[in-house]
C-alpha cells in the first residue's frame, strides 16, 4: 500500500518514528548541550549595569545611532539609571565620567573606553536585526523606542553573548569528539561550563567579553587542528589559514589578553619549519611561509578597526595609559590566580603597595573556585597519549594565560567577581583534558565515578552562586572556608527554597540595581528591596573597586 492511501490515524505513528531517525542520525552528544542550553535559557538575566558592560555596549550604540566615539550620552544614560536605583548606584558615574588626568583623554578629549571592541562587533548583527524589529513594531504602531536603550538591543546584545557561549560548547564538544567518545566529550563539556564561572558568564552577567573570548578561542583551535589534518593528507589549507588569521585578529581584539594563546599555532609552526629544514624540504618550506603570511596579513587585517579606535580615543593606536600601567611583567601573583596560598608577590617579583598582600589565603584562587579546571588540567597527561604536541601546547596556553592574569598587578585576585573569570576561555583545554580523563575512566568501567564526579562539582558551582549572590554576600570579598559545608549544603537550599518563585520567576526582584526591566513600560523598576546582584562598585574587581588604596580606575579584563 502506498502512503497516499494511508488514512491520517495510519500515517500518525510514523512522525515519531521519523523523529527518531533524525535524530539518530545526529550527534546526540551535541543535541543534548543544545538542549541544555534551551533548558536553561529562562533562568537569563538581560541588562547592562556594570562598568564593563557599558563600555563594551557603548561603541555600539555610539557607532550605530550617533556615528562617533563620544559615550559621553552613553555613559551618562547608564549612570542616570544607576542613580535611580534604590541605593543609588553611582559606579557607572565615578568610573566613567569622573574627571581626572586621564579622562578625558588630555589629548584628544574623548571619555576613556578601554575595553576592546571585539565583543561589540560580535553582537552587532543581534543589534542590528534589534533595530530592524523595532522600526516594523513602530510602522504596526508600538511605541518601544527606538533609541539603542530600550529593551529590544539590550536583549539582542545579551542574548547574541549567550548564543556565542553556545558555540563554544558546541565547539569544545567537537573538539574533544576528536580524542573521546561521545559519552565522555559531553560530560567534560557539560561538566567544566555548568562548574566553573562561565555559567554565570552565560546565563547572568551576560552582555560580558567571556563568551566571545571563548567562541572565539574555541573556532581557533578548531580551525588550525583543521588545517594540521589536512597538511597531513596533502589536502588544500590555504582558505583556512585566511579564516584563522580573521578568527585569531578577532579573539584578540576581543580580550587583548588572549593574544597569548596565538602561542599554541605559532610554537607549532616553528617546530614544523625545524622538521622541514632537518629533512631539507624546502620547496615544503617555502609554501608553509607563503600560507603563514597569508594568516599574518589578514590577522593585521582584523586588527585595524581596533587600532584606529585607539587613534580615535587615546591619539595614538595603543590602549590607554590606565590598562598598561596595570601590568607588572615579572608576573607577582601567577601562582596566586590559581591557588593563593600566600597572597604576598612573589619574591623574585616585588610589587610595592600591593594591598593584596593582605587577602586572607585560598580565597581567589581559579581551582579554588572551580575545582573541575584541575582534572581537566591532568587530563592532559591523557590526551598527550594520543597527540603529545597538542597537549603541550595546550598546557603552552594555559601557562601563558595564568602568566597574564599574575601579572595584572593589584587587580589579579578579581575581588567581587564570581570566581576566577579570566580563565573562561580556557574552556576548550579544560574541555578537552577532562573528557581524555573520563574516557580513560570509562574504558575500566567505571563511568559512575565520573558522573558523580561531575554532578557534585556542578553542584558545588551553583551553590556556590547562592552563596555570592544572596545567602552569604561576603564571597564576594573571596571564598570564606569558615561555615563553606554547612552554607553549601543546609542554607543553600533552604534560601533557594524560599526564594523560589524570585529564582524561577522575577528575578529583578532580587537585584540590588533593578535595571532588567521586568514592568511592561520598559522603565526600571526602583521599589523591590531584594539583595542578589549588586552594584559594579560592589560586584567586580577594577574600577569600580572600593578598596581605599586603589585609584578608581577602569581596569580591563
């Protein structure tokens, strides 16, 4: 019989045996983070307060609406709104606006940015289809204004942010598929994002430079593991050195810093010229240095917008006299950003009047605050069984990273920061070295110590952002030991419990600066006293900072 000549009630039982099929077909590993991802997507907090954020979300809106890099009406829209909480919230005004030597700019007169504008050329193309839903909703006789601050390109911005962590999931995941199983791919992936801070990268703090940093730094890795496959069969790479040289110009001028990681291709390539000119194959030779100018010219490509901003902002094309005064090169506190057992600079690199000399110890660690970055770290002893270059230079860019972080002088401890946020887009090595570490669990048949491994960090990560938010506020200063088991696992939850419909339901409720914007007029509320995310002065190392030996400075990263 035909399927014409099925009657409906016949043909329905085939739909879901056709699903089934589909989705046989598909990766089921990535369908499972992508479900994830939607699970979670209502749990979201979209709005711009802090600092950062501001700044970030400034070029756009300056560039898109006004056609300059004046923020001044930015900033001054953001501070506004920081003043109308209840506390008034003046850290947008004091970072941002306040007059000193530096700002504005003595020589160009311009308001100090010193974040990249990698971010905003990223959540551009959300922005700009933002834009076009308001002008329709306007011609069909809405009223939402169409001024870059109403909620629609807030929304676009925050959610374009989540969508790029999404993509440095999926890519992580196919990354690790390459040396795992399914199994263990998608527990290290699902694993290292739900315990460790980019969760609350993706889903809280969102209009943030994380998630593009660790898109980006994962479409890197993808790209030059790409082209190592195909130079090995002699397959054509030239089209994916350009690609990379785009990708790897655009990571950097998202978080400077990530610059270091371009380490992992460029040691790589040395040690591919040493084996060519040890076997004398120079026409080879001569090819690999073709494709690398190639990359280099469109990595300088994929610099300029960022040099001409700093023409534009500093009168010259380098970031401003506030980041780079930051950096002590000798690196004080590289041990320190993952375990500070001894807040004190290191000896061989003394820092006068580091106020962080102070800190109590173990409060700021990264594995302190995400204890799954340290299988994923030994991991890498595993994967180097199966690619022993990769997994060093994976470790290559994790040292250099830590090195950066140490080396940021006063501000490496991000106090009132959740966690240790600069290592977010390390991801994909974490990624890749624990699911190497489950599959080898796995292969002895114990893939339950894994599993319950991972639920209990994940565990551990989301109480602990109960904790910082609104039962035990003073992990915002850094980790307190003191009472941490009982908090973890009798108030957590008995909070949480009672405060249920808040979490699920209203969480502006609960904010401290209530600029979400969950009343239908679109105007932040003023009213509700709850008390989870509180002010940039309150919530994140840098400018904000109220430390009274600290300048209040911007500081980027």
């Amino acid at each position: 019989m035909s399927e014409d000549a099925l009657s409906p009630v016949q043909r329905r039982p085939q739909v879901p045996a056709r699903l089934r099929a589909w989705l046989m077909g598909r990766d089921r590993g990535a369908l499972a983070i992508l479900a994830l991802f939607v699970l979670l997507l209502p749990i979201s907090l979209p709005r711009i307060y802090a600092t950062d954020e501001v700044q970030y979300y400034a070029y756009l809106r300056s560039f898109y609406f006004d056609g300059d890099l004046d923020f001044r009406n930015e900033y001054e829209h953001f501070a506004q709104l920081g003043e109308q909480q209840n506390p008034p919230d003046p850290a947008v005004r004091n970072a941002l606006l306040r007059e000193d030597a530096l700002n504005p700019n003595p020589r160009t007169g311009k308001l100090r940015n010193v974040a990249p504008i990698g971010s905003s050329i990223l959540w551009s193309p959300g922005f700009v289809l933002a834009d076009a839903g308001v002008l329709l909703a306007r011609a069909l006789g809405s009223s939402v204004a169409r001024d870059g601050y109403s909620r629609p390109y807030i929304w676009a911005v925050c959610f374009m942010s989540a969508l790029y962590a999404l993509g440095g999931l999926l890519l992580s995941y196919r990354l690790a598929r390459r040396y795992a199983g399914p199994f263990a791919a998608a527990l290290a992936t699902v694993g290292v994002w739900l315990a460790s801070p980019l969760l609350m990268y993706t889903y809280i703090l969102m209009p943030w430079s994380h998630p593009a940093g660790f898109f980006l730094f994962a479409l890197v890795l993808t790209l030059w593991l790409a082209i190592r496959d195909r130079a090995a069969t002699g397959a054509p790479t030239l089209h994916l050195w350009a690609l990379l040289g785009l990708a790897a110009g655009l990571m950097t001028i998202t978080r400077e810093q990530l610059g270091l990681l371009l380490l992992i291709p460029a040691v790589d390539a040395l040690a591919n010229y040493v084996e060519l000119f040890r076997r004398r194959e120079w026409t080879a030779a001569r090819a690999l240095v073709l494709r690398h100018a190639l990359f280099l010219a469109l990595f300088v490509l994929a610099l300029v917008p960022q040099l001409l901003v700093y023409q534009v902002l500093n009168g010259r094309p380098a970031p401003s006299a506030t980041v780079g005064g930051k950096l002590v090169w000798c690196s004080p506190h590289f041990l320190d950003t993952l375990v500070d057992f001894d807040p004190r600079p290191s000896p061989f690199c003394p820092l006068p009047g580091d106020i962080s000399a102070n800190f109590p110890p173990f409060a700021h660690g990264a594995f302190l605050w995400a204890p799954i970055l340290v299988p994923g770290l030994l991991g890498l002893v595993l994967l180097a069984r199966r690619d022993r270059r990769l997994a060093l230079l994976l470790l290559l860019g994790f040292v250099a990273q830590t090195y950066i972080n140490g080396a940021f002088g006063t501000t490496w401890h991000l106090t009132r920061s959740f966690g240790f946020r600069r290592l977010i887009e390390c991801t994909p090595i974490f990624v890749l070295g624990l699911s190497a570490l489950i599959e080898w669990w796995g292969a002895r048949g114990r893939r339950a110590l894994p599993v319950t491994l991972v639920a209990f960090l994940i565990y551990w990560n989301i109480a602990l952002i109960a904790q910082w938010t609104f039962v035990r506020p003073a992990l915002r200063n850094g980790l307190v030991w003191d009472g941490m088991l009982h908090a973890q696992f009798v108030e957590v939850p008995g909070r949480v419990v009672g405060k249920l419909d808040d979490v699920l339901f209203h969480r502006c409720r609960l904010a401290s600066n209530k600029t979400c914007w969950p009343q239908p007029d679109d105007r932040p509320p003023t009213t509700d006293d709850g008390n989870i995310f509180t002010t940039e002065t309150q919530s994140h190392g840098g400018l904000g900072l109220q430390v009274p030996s600290l300048k209040v400075h911007k500081f980027k990263g």
